[in-house]
C-alpha cells in the first residue's frame, strides 16, 4: 500500500465528510426536521470525493469513503446535538466546549432510530460501492450513471 497515493482522497473524503456534516446539521436547524436521506447521500458525497481524487480505486479508498461518510453522520449528529443542547443563543463555537463534547456519548444511543440505522447502512453501501462504479465508468470513458 502506497500512503501518498492514499492522502488526496483521504483529504478529499474528509472535506466531503464534514461539508456533509454541516449541510445535514443545517437542514435539521432550519427545517426542525431530521431527513434521514442526507445521511445517505453524505455516504455518496465521500463515495464521489474519493473517487474524483484517486486515480485507480483500491479497498482502501472504498474504506476511507466509507469511515468518511461514517464521520460526516457522526459530525452531522453532533452539530444538530450541540444546537439543540446549547441553543443558538451561546453561539456555535460553544458546543465545541469541553461539556458538551463529554455530554455527547451519553446521549448517543437516543440519537439514532431505527430509521438512522437504515440510512447509515444505505450510506456505507453506498461509499463502498460507488468509487468502484464510478472508476469503471471513467475507465470506460463513459458518463457516469445515476445511482439506481
């Protein structure tokens, strides 16, 4: 395994990740309303991240997508927890304090339904599965294809 060739997809997985985050958290803050499919689509954006940045697709990239789209939930969880927790009227840059950040896996378990869970899992076939079909495409010189 050649590290160099593993670090612009994992930067560019890690930026989708967290924009992934952040946009889902912001949704939930603007809507009130957690869609579920973000979480999903979070799994494709570090898919697509990843396979724009590499080269030729390895095991390790689909695990880096998939580790990825995994932390941009888990981020995007934590946004909306921290909002909702502190309120808007202490600022943003206070759920990162110490206190809440050790609040957070108290409450981690009531943070997913069931529905979360068929997202999650629906986000990591996804980051495992669309670096390959996109790769092929390229290689092919086709366009890619919508996800089915």
């Amino acid at each position: 395994m050649n590290g160099s060739k593993n670090v612009m997809p994992m930067l560019a997985a890690l930026l989708a990740a967290i924009i992934g985050g952040i946009v889902w958290a912001l949704i939930v803050v603007v809507t009130e309303y957690e869609v579920g499919i973000v979480a999903w689509a979070i799994g494709g954006l570090a898919a697509l991240a990843v396979s724009f940045s590499a080269k030729k697709i390895t095991p390790v990239h689909q695990i880096l997508a998939v580790v990825a789209s995994l932390l941009g939930i888990l981020l995007g969880k934590y946004f909306v927890y921290g909002y909702f927790l502190i309120g808007e009227a202490e600022g943003i840059m206070s759920m990162f304090q110490m206190e809440v950040m050790r609040m957070f896996p108290q409450f981690f378990s009531t943070l997913f339904s069931g529905m979360d869970i068929i997202f999650v899992l629906l986000a990591i076939v996804t980051a495992w599965q669309l670096p390959v079909k996109l790769a092929s495409n390229r290689d092919k010189g086709e366009e890619p294809v919508p996800a089915e």
